[in-house]
C-alpha cells in the first residue's frame, strides 16, 4: 500500500489539471470495503459534475499506477464547511478560525483540542483553547477539521 505522501504525489497533478485545486487525501483501510477519499475545492465551489469530471481523471491515473493494492472505493468530494485540514499552509489559511484537532501523540496528557487557530509559524499550530495557547507540531496532527459557525 502506498503511503499518503506518495498516492498525493500520483492523485494531484491529476486534479490540477482538470483545473481544481488537490485539498487532500484520506485512505481509510477496510479490506474490500476500504475507501480512497480525494478532497477538491475550485473557487467557484465543487458541484457533482466536477467530482465525476475529476473522479475520471484520478481513476485512469490510478488504474496505471496501480498504488493501491486489492479492492477500494474512490470517492471525490469538496471539502465542505467542516473542511478537514492537512497541512501548515491549510491551517495559515484559517488564522483566527476555529478547529478540531486530534494528535498522534499526547500533548499535555490529551490528544483532541477544540480552538481557535491563532498563528502558524514554522510547522508549529498555535492554538487558544480555553484562554490557553497550544503549540501544537503541525507534523504531530493526525486530524483536523474546521467547526463551521452558523
């Protein structure tokens, strides 16, 4: 099985050049039931006939590569409200937002923080939770999400 890193590196030129932006990955291992969920955003927003435009693409890429091995669901979609967040620039985008965050590895004794997003400076996610800042390893984020308001 190819690692994220590596399946991004096969997915997102394919996505770009369908013309939208690769927002992220997530493969989830199921056996025959495992699931390879790719993340787009446009400017425009994403409509159902941009998924199927880009589940094209991403399918005939991956039927070459043949990245993964045994049977999985591809499954294209925008990243919505609650838009899951994969890397620094992500996170720099959202300053003053509020996120979820569960961590690889215990911080402090806890690994799930719900805050708002007050720097991101050199790989490291400052978080105000409670009145009190985290300095969070943006390597160390296993998920991450922003809390939509309404």
């Amino acid at each position: 099985m190819a690692r994220n890193a590596d399946l991004e590196n096969i997915i997102r030129p394919a996505v770009e050049a369908a013309g939208f932006e690769f927002w992220g990955l997530e493969y989830l291992s199921q056996g025959k039931h495992s699931i390879l969920r790719v993340f787009i955003d446009h400017e425009n927003g994403i409509s159902v006939d941009d998924c199927a435009e880009v589940s094209h693409q991403v399918s005939g890429v991956l039927d070459v590569e043949d990245p993964i091995k045994g049977l999985y669901n591809l499954e294209i979609s925008s990243p919505g409200m609650d838009r899951p967040l994969f890397n620094e620039q992500q996170f720099a985008r959202y300053v003053g937002e509020d996120t979820e965050v569960k961590l690889s590895v215990p911080l402090n004794g806890r690994r799930k923080f719900k805050g708002t997003i007050e720097q991101v400076e050199a790989g490291v996610l400052s978080l105000r939770v409670d009145g009190e800042v985290y300095e969070i390893n943006c390597q160390q984020v296993d998920k991450a999400h922003l809390i939509p308001k309404f």
